[in-house]
C-alpha cells in the first residue's frame, strides 16, 4: 500500500474563478491539487481550456496585436494547436481535438 508523506498544510491566499468552480464542483479535488502543489491529478475541463485561448485572444486584443479578422484567425489556430500540443504532452490528448470538447451550457458541443 502506497503512504502519504508528509502534509504540510498552508493557507491559500488567492482563488482564480476556476477554482472557485472546481471547490464547488468537488472540494476533495481541489484539496489534493492544493496538497501537491497545484499539480492538479485529474484534467480541468475542456471548457477550462478553450477558455485559456479566450483569454489569450482578448489579450491579444486589448494590445493592439490583432487588427483585424485574418489576425484573430491566424492566432486563434495558433492557439488552439499550441493548446492541443500541450494537452497532448500532458497525456490529456483524449480532448483533442479540442473544439469537437467544448461544450455549451445545456452540453451541446459548440
């Protein structure tokens, strides 16, 4: 049988919005993946991901590095390779591809 060393409790000072969700969803989870320095041992969700590139996106934006629509599609392939490339060395290559993942509200594939 396999014995957990030893745990070293600490506070957490900061939240993201998902991990807020993730508490919600199962605290269990979110305790483990404090425990191991947020080295999370399941995989968020697909959204989660999709989300990352949004984020880029609007950053992107925001800077003034996309102008114009070729712009926004040229880097948003980009990064959803760049995504599925690191989903994949993850070993988390069951949600690539990751627009055929991303799910809607009602859980209709986007």
């Amino acid at each position: 049988m396999n014995k957990v060393g030893k745990i070293v409790f600490k506070n957490i000072n900061r939240i993201s919005p998902n991990e807020f969700y993730s508490m919600n969803n199962c605290a269990y989870k979110s305790l483990l993946a404090e425990a191991s320095d947020k080295k999370s041992l399941l995989p968020i969700s697909p959204n989660a991901y999709f989300g990352i590139v949004l984020h880029k996106m609007l950053e992107m934006i925001a800077k003034g590095v996309i102008i114009n629509e070729n712009d926004f599609n040229k880097i948003f392939d980009e990064q959803m390779k760049s995504q599925e490339d690191n989903l994949k060395q993850h070993s988390h290559d069951f949600f690539v591809p990751l627009h055929l993942n991303v799910k809607d509200k009602d859980g209709n594939i986007l």
